[in-house]
C-alpha cells in the first residue's frame, strides 16, 4: 500500500554514445530535460538542462565521453525501481530507472524522490491518526525521551488530558514515573500484553505496550490501554452484594437433595469438609455449586474466616491476576500507594471460590500451582514472597480433562485441584427436589418482598417438574421470584409464569379433565397471552422495559406482541 506509487518519472531524456561530440549534447539539452551518456555497459553519466553551461568549459568538438573523462563528471545509479528506496542509492546524481530487459523507463531526481517520500509520509499519517482515534483504547506514543508524540481522544477522555496539554511533553510531567509502562518499555525493551495497570488512583486498564525498533536501536514506544475502571467497579459491586444463602449453623441442610446422586455428592462433601485439600465441584451453570460450597466452608474449620468468591471467567486476564494475587505498591501507581491485597490475602485462613477456573488463563494457572504447592505467592508487580493459607475451592462446568489434553490446563494444576472430585447432577436429573426447591424459594421471596404466601395451582406445580431446567436452580429460583412479584392472590397460577412455560400449560389445558358429569373442569388459573402482556403493562405503569422484564422477554419481542395484538399505552 505505501511505497513509491507517487513518484514520477521523468521521461524527457535522449541517449548519446560516447562519440558524441559536445556540441551535439547541448543541441538537445535545448529539446529535453536530460541527456544519457553511455560509456560503458552499467555506467551512466547525465547531464541536465541545468548543467548545459558546463559544456562550454572545452572545445564544442570534444566527444561527450572526453568531456566526462576531463571534468570527472560523477556517474549516476542505475536501478530497477524496485531497488529505489534502498539506503545504498546515491543521489549526488539523478537515478537511472531501468525496466526489464534493461530498458531505460525514466530518471528520478533527488528533489522528486524527496516530494514523493513526503506525500507518502502523510499519507501514512493520515492512515495511522484514523487508525488511532478510530479504536476505542487509549493509545499513547512517545519518543525515546519519553516525550508524548500521539495521544488519542480516547486517552484524553480516561486520563483528562488534553492533547494540547501533553503533546511534545514528557510524559513523566503528568504521571508518577514509577507507574508508567512506558518507561519500563524504553528502559527494558520488552514487549508485555494485556497487564493489569493502575495509573491514577481511580482509573483501571489493561495495557499492551511494545517498544518501536529501528536498526535494533529502541526509538520510541507505543501503548494501548483499555479502561476497564466500569468493570472493575461492577466486579466490587457484585461481590459485596452477593447474598448468604447458606445457615452457618446447619450448612449442608440448606441444601435440598433427595435423588441418589446428589444425596452421594452432599455425603461425599461433608466428610471433606473439615480437610483443608482442594475441592473441584464440576457440574452446569446454576447447579448449586457455590451453595455447596458454602457449605464446605461453614462445616470446616475455617467457617469463622472469610469466604471469598472470584469468578475467573467474567474479568480480563490482566485484572484477573491482581485480583487474585494483588498488586505491590508503588508498581502500578505513584510511590503514596501501598498496593492492595488480592483474593488470597483476604481469605487467609478461610476459602477461596474460584468460580469455572477452567478459563483461567494459562500464566495464572502457573501461578496458582504455585502457590498450592509452596503456599506462597508475589504479588503483581512485586517481589517479596507472601504466605498465605487459603483453603481453595474451584468450579468448572465442564470436565476439565479435555482441556489438559488440548494443552489449555496445565497438568500440575489439574491433578492439585482433582484431589476430590465431586459432581454436581443438573436439576433435570434430580426432578424430585423441585418440589421442595418451589416451596423453599416461595418462602425466601415472601418474607424478602414481605408479602403473603401463596399456595401454588398443582397445573404450575406440573409444568414446573416436566421442564428440562437449562439454566437448573438458578433458572428455577428466577421463575420463582417473579411469581412471588406478579402474585396478588393466593394462589400462584399460569399467568405469572413466563411466556415460554405458560404456553406449555396452555398446551395442557386444550385437554380439559372432565367431570363424571360430563362437563369440562374449569380452569381460571390461566389467561390468554395478550391479557397477560396488558397485566405486565398495568403493573409496571406503562413502562415497557420493566414489563418486559416481568414477562421474561426482550423488549423488542414485547413490542412484536403489542403489534399483533393491538395492545395500545397511554
């Protein structure tokens, strides 16, 4: 794309042999722009329109080749253009073009080659100022002095900064030197990618940063960094907000399981529980795995001491690692900063939850290895050996030993966490606790939302056994809460259901039971999809986002269902 696509040659030039006399060269510098001496094969000596006044210095009869001989007129280079931009041309003289079969194709002067270096060069940079105000990072250049060369609107934008204010400055002048990757890429020459960096006190980012090279000499050094200050918020929202659901006096009755195979995995935890070996719960999203989890904590030894969750697939890598293992003061911020604790600081003595580490990044993995063997770690960014005892507990839902065969879990790590293994049954599998599960949650949902409690219609009761749970308890646990929402009466019946189970009960109530009388058995539990949609509506006052969300659907669905059924708001 960049390369000499600007450059024209000139093509206004004769050849002379080297009998030529004088004379007869300056005639045609009167015609044409050059004249081509050929003296020998290779060799070209040109004179220019310009230069036709140095042939008056000998007599007009001296043959052209005396004449280069006598004045010691420099022989230009002869190239084939794809040679051109090479650092060997010489450009005392113009450059002779050759074609293939050594064809004479033009000349290019020094002033042309120089014109045309500087349209490319901004088109260069027209290409590369798109490029970087075009993606959604922070992108940050600076020369070898560490002085600012690009900033984007999206850096001025995290940082505050404006390009006016930091351009042709050193960036050292608006940050803490010791938090700045750059200076580690100018000093060290490394490349890093996707690290966890923290450059003003409330400003999180994942940076990727590489030097610039030129003759093996470091020049410059460029970074990206993509603010991620929102999800490292919402991660610290999510955790503290996470609900007890386990009674720390009777953790595992908590826990409802009547079918064979969870009742073998609850026996199988508590007997582990007062052990301090790795647990690896595997079983599909929703199954209860934190729950049991909670129980093994509170049943062991450590239940006075913290029980701290990280879900090792809902943040970067580079965050990932400082939320696990901290950061070191001063690493990532200015020198007043004295670095925070990780997850396994704060559950010293207690348990660790690291939720589907199977997505956990392979150099963290090395990590965690690590610290399950000697019980120690560094923390991002620094050096000194921390020891911690965290009792680790982690989830997957899926088996983990594809994964290590692929070369995607390090095999160390797999065999410390598969100390004990145990399986969690999806709900579909264990339909005969969805009874109780109803019961349990209507319960919890009441006294939350301080609301009577209601009694359940046996036709929801019958769709709720026979429905396959992709998303198990927890989907389960959400069905529940909004018809505990949606309940005004005592009963809970088909209409606060979800669209998706109440057209199941609506299948089943084409099929009326009938009486010994003959006559069909009412049915009142049920309304048709557009009442249900105008009762959303009237609860959530006419505002569709949250009906939609009573009704469990998108809003653009809700919108559909309107059109078709003429459903109109005031």
């Amino acid at each position: 794309m960049f390369g000499l696509e600007h450059l024209e040659l000139d093509t206004s030039f004769l050849t002379l042999e080297g009998d030529c006399p004088v004379s007869q060269a300056k005639a045609l510098l009167e015609q044409v722009r050059f004249v081509i001496v050929d003296t020998a094969p290779g060799a070209a000596y040109i004179i220019s329109y310009q230069e036709a006044k140095f042939l008056d210095v000998f007599h007009p009869d001296m043959t052209i080749e005396e004449w280069v001989r006598r004045t010691g007129w420099p022989c230009s280079a002869v190239l084939p253009m794809s040679r051109l931009g090479g650092l060997q041309t010489d450009w005392q003289k113009p450059v002779l073009i050759l074609g293939e079969d050594s064809e004479k194709l033009g000349i290019v002067t020094a002033e042309a080659m120089m014109n045309c270096l500087l349209q490319e060069k901004r088109q260069l940079v027209s290409y590369l100022d798109t490029l970087v105000e075009t993606v959604n990072d922070a992108v940050t250049a600076v020369d070898r002095e560490g002085r600012v060369i690009y900033w984007n609107r999206t850096a001025e934008q995290v940082y505050g900064i404006g390009k006016q204010d930091i351009i042709g400055r050193t960036i050292g002048e608006h940050f803490e030197k010791e938090s700045i990757m750059l200076h580690q890429i100018l000093d060290e020459g490394r490349t890093i990618r996707q690290v966890y960096h923290q450059p003003a006190p409330d400003t999180h980012v994942l940076i990727s940063a590489s030097p610039i090279v030129e003759n093996n000499q470091i020049i410059g050094g460029i970074a990206t960094e993509q603010d991620i200050t929102r999800i490292v918020r919402l991660n610290e929202e999510l955790y503290s907000a996470i609900p007890l659901r386990i009674e720390q006096d009777k953790p595992f009755s908590s826990i409802i399981g009547m079918g064979h195979d969870i009742k073998r995995s609850l026996e199988v935890a508590r007997k582990f529980a007062r052990f301090s070996t790795p647990v690896l719960l595997v079983g599909e999203p929703g199954s209860g795995k934190e729950m049991l989890a909670q129980a093994i904590h509170y049943s062991s030894e450590r239940k006075d001491a913290a029980f701290v969750s990280l879900h090792c697939g809902a943040i970067p890598g580079g965050l990932l690692e400082t939320e696990l293992f901290g950061y070191q003061g001063g690493a990532f911020t200015s020198g007043e900063d004295h670095g925070k604790e990780g997850k396994l600081e704060l559950a010293d003595g207690g348990t660790l939850f690291l939720e589907e580490v199977g997505e956990m990044p392979l150099d963290i993995q090395l990590k965690l290895s690590q610290y399950l063997r000697d019980k120690s770690f560094q923390r991002s960014g620094g050096e000194e050996s921390i020891r911690t005892d965290a009792r680790i507990i982690a989830t997957t839902h899926t088996s983990l030993q594809p994964l290590m065969e692929q070369g995607l879990f390090l095999e160390d790590l797999f065999y410390q966490l598969n100390v004990m293994s145990i399986e969690i049954p999806p709900l579909r599998e264990r339909r005969e606790d969805i009874p109780e599960l109803v019961q349990a949650f209507i319960r919890e949902f009441t006294e939350h939302y301080h609301k009577p409690v209601p009694r359940i219609d046996p036709d929801v009761l019958n769709v709720l056994m026979n429905h396959d749970w992709p998303g198990n308890i927890r989907e389960l646990r959400n069905v529940m809460e909004r018809a505990v929402i949606l309940c005004e009466g005592d009963t809970i019946t088909g209409i606060h259901l979800p669209p998706g189970l109440s057209s199941k009960m609506q299948h089943a109530e084409s099929f009326p039971e009938r009486e010994e009388t003959g006559t069909a058995k009412p049915h009142s539990s049920f309304q048709q999809e557009d009442h249900l949609i105008e009762e959303a509506l009237r609860r959530a006052y006419g505002n569709k986002s949250a009906a939609a969300k009573l009704l469990g659907i998108s809003r653009g669905t809700l919108y559909k269902k309107m059109r078709e059924y003429d459903i109109q708001t005031e």
